[in-house]
C-alpha cells in the first residue's frame, strides 16, 4: 500500500448531517486535493507534526463501535478499498462506513459500493465552486440515486444557500439529500443567533435539510473529539 499518513483517530459522535448523533469511530487522514482558504482541518489537508503511517494496530477501536467514518484531508486520494479492507479484517467485524468527500474525485464502482454512506461536501468561496472545475466528477456523484451519496453545503451567509439551490438545481440533486450547515468554529454561532434562525427559514424554503454541527456546540473546535 502507498504512503498513507494519519493525523489523528478517535471515538466520538457523528456532528453533522444525516447520521448526526451517531456514535462513530473516526479516522483523519492527511493530504487534500484542494488547498481552501477557509478550511477548518488544514493540519490535514496540509501537512501536520501530529501525522504518523497508518496502521491498523494502532486504531484501538472499540469492540462496541460499528460505525466507521473516513476524512481528511480528501480522503478519496488513498487506497480506501484496501484501509477498509485492513480494518474489517483486523477487527473481524462488518463496519457501517462513513466517508467525508468534497466530491471532485470518481470513486471505482468497487469502492461505491462498499461505503454506506458518502458524505460529498461541495467546496466554494466568492469566487464561485470549486466543483466548478469538476464538473464530470460532481454529476457523477449527483447521478447516483440509491441513497448513499448526501451532499453537505457548507454557508457563511444567507445569500448562499440561495447559491447551494441553483447548484442543486442544475445538477438535479433531490433537496432531500442536501444538508445546509452554517460555517463557523465557535459554538456561541449555532445557540440564539439570528444567522441560524434565517438559514433554517432558506432552508424550509427550498426544502433542504438543515443541520448544526453538534461536535462544535459541544466542546468548541477542540480536536479529537
């Protein structure tokens, strides 16, 4: 297997989107394809003192977590057919599995269908999307129709979920498998602010679904957890 480099693993809960609340096994993987102004895991997706080879011995899992999710980073840059591979076969357990995407990589029909769940998470600024510049990639998974694949938007203003829907709109993504979330690490941004409230309204309005990140409104942008 490549060079593959982790920066962190822990067990704690899903905090965002369809499966929010879940409790989860969560491994970060180092290296993105993108390089985001604004992303909030930039010691992954560039480079962290923290990062060290993956290996499964080390993961510690629990014998009672059945829920497995893969981010970065891009996580889809690393043999994931063959990490999950490792991981079931070391644990000698069939774990539901998670990945966290921004969507502008094809996966192999092998690796769709081993995934459960695809949590693709569309990248923009000002600029416009960055899925702008892979469009095959984004209809590809926007053609998928068997409730595996959700798509979270990440919104600063409200004006942008305005934006999510024309993207919605052109690509033919259900509004049903998409999740609006507001960006931000502080968790005073998602309790009794009137950002929050006039996001969910857009999202009533176009029927997305809304979600919190509950990890942020329960310990802050602490890390590993």
């Amino acid at each position: 297997m490549p060079d593959v480099n982790v920066v962190e693993s822990f067990y704690s809960i899903q905090g965002e989107g369809r499966t929010i609340g879940s409790p989860a096994f969560f491994i970060r993987f180092e290296g993105c394809n993108l390089r985001c102004s604004w992303c909030d895991s930039k010691h992954a997706s560039r480079g962290s003192k923290d990062s060290k080879p993956f290996d499964v011995e080390e993961l510690k899992i629990p014998s009672y977590c059945n829920r497995i999710v893969l981010t970065g980073g891009e996580p889809t840059i690393h043999p994931l057919h063959e990490i999950i591979n490792r991981i079931q076969v070391r644990y000698d357990r069939n774990f539901v599995i998670e990945v966290e995407t921004n969507g502008t990589n094809i996966v192999p029909d092998f690796l769709y269908r081993e995934v459960d769940q695809w949590n693709v998470s569309p990248k923009h600024n000002e600029m416009g999307w960055h899925g702008e510049d892979h469009r095959s990639s984004l209809a590809w998974w926007a053609e998928q129709r068997d409730c595996k694949v959700i798509f979270k938007f990440v919104v600063s203003k409200i004006d942008d979920v305005a934006r999510v829907a024309k993207l919605v709109d052109c690509y033919g993504i259900s509004p049903n498998d998409v999740y609006i979330m507001r960006e931000g690490a502080q968790r005073e941004l998602f309790i009794q602010d009137t950002v929050n409230y006039n996001i969910i309204e857009k999202c009533k309005l176009f029927g997305f679904n809304y979600s919190t990140r509950l990890h942020i409104i329960l310990w802050g942008n602490e890390r590993g957890v």
